[in-house]
C-alpha cells in the first residue's frame, strides 16, 4: 500500500528557507528601531543568508572534482553550483542597496543593468564595485551558470568576487 499521507499535514504549506528569510527581512523594517539598529540587523539577516548561498554553492562544486589539468569533471555541478553563488552575490547586493537608500522591487530584481547602474552611481563604499560586479556576473552567471565553464581557476576567481561583496555587508566589520 505505501506510506498513507496524514490528510491534516497534507494541507499545511512548509515555509521555505526564501520565505523565512523575507519574513526575517520584512520584521526588521517593520520594527520601531533607530536607523543604526535597523542597519545592524539588516545587515546581520543578509550576511546570513549570503553565507548560507555561498555554502551551498561550495558544497555542488564539491561534488564536480577536479581533474589534472585544473578542470571540473563534472558541469552540471558547476553550473547549480555558479547559479547558487550567483544569487548569493544579489542577496548581498540587495543588502547595500536597501542601506544605501536604493529601493528594489520584483520588476528591478532581475535587471542587471539596475545593478550595475546602481553600483556605479549610488553605492558610495567603493568606486571599483561596478567592475567588481561586471568580473563575478560573467565568471558566476554568464560563464558559469548559462556556459558551464570548467575552468576551476576562473570559477575559483568567481568565488573570489563573491567572497568580497559578502564581506561590504558583514555585520562585524561595519
């Protein structure tokens, strides 16, 4: 017969990681704080998250094993692996610009030319972030993710870029 599915567990929707973490997102704004604490906490909540993305990401490339000429075996596990990194690199991106003021919505989410407009005109942390940008969009999207490149030095380069927008958002470093 099978496993019987209990029919009142059936109707309740598990709240996924994405949903936690907006919800996680939505109380920070919605809390009487001071801006500092506001910014604190933002920043706290994304680090997190971003961290969660990049360990994730680490954990696929893990899986493709590198052969000896310094290329992947396997690019299914690169490409799962760049596209997870990837959407860590806009969850911290998305944090600097909430702190910097710059309001994201579900039609700028996805615009790259938002991003990089943004970095280059109105993240005021750091002049080279719009190359930085452009350097880990082609290693983790473009190259990575839609070509699945197999190259571990330029992946690793990818994985560089990553690591140091996560650092513009650390909580302890602020």
């Amino acid at each position: 017969m099978g496993n019987t599915v209990d029919k009142s567990r059936k109707n309740i929707r598990q709240k996924s990681s994405s949903d936690i973490f907006s919800t996680k997102v939505m109380g920070i704004l919605g809390d009487s704080l001071t801006d500092k604490e506001r910014k604190k906490k933002l920043r706290e909540v994304y680090y997190a998250e971003a961290v969660r993305y990049k360990e994730n990401a680490k954990k696929y490339l893990g899986k493709a094993k590198v052969d000896n000429k310094g290329h992947y075996e396997d690019k299914k596990y690169v490409r799962t692996a760049c596209g997870v990194a990837y959407s860590g690199l806009l969850i911290a991106l998305d944090c600097l610009f909430i702190l910097n003021g710059i309001e994201i919505n579900g039609e700028t989410k996805k615009d790259i030319v938002f991003y990089k407009y943004n970095l280059n005109n109105r993240v005021h942390t750091n002049r080279k972030l719009g190359g930085n940008f452009d350097s880990a969009y082609e290693i983790l999207h473009l190259l990575g993710y839609y070509n699945g490149i197999t190259s571990s030095s330029i992946v690793k380069e990818g994985f560089k870029e990553l690591d140091m927008f996560i650092e513009l958002i650390n909580p302890n470093k602020a």
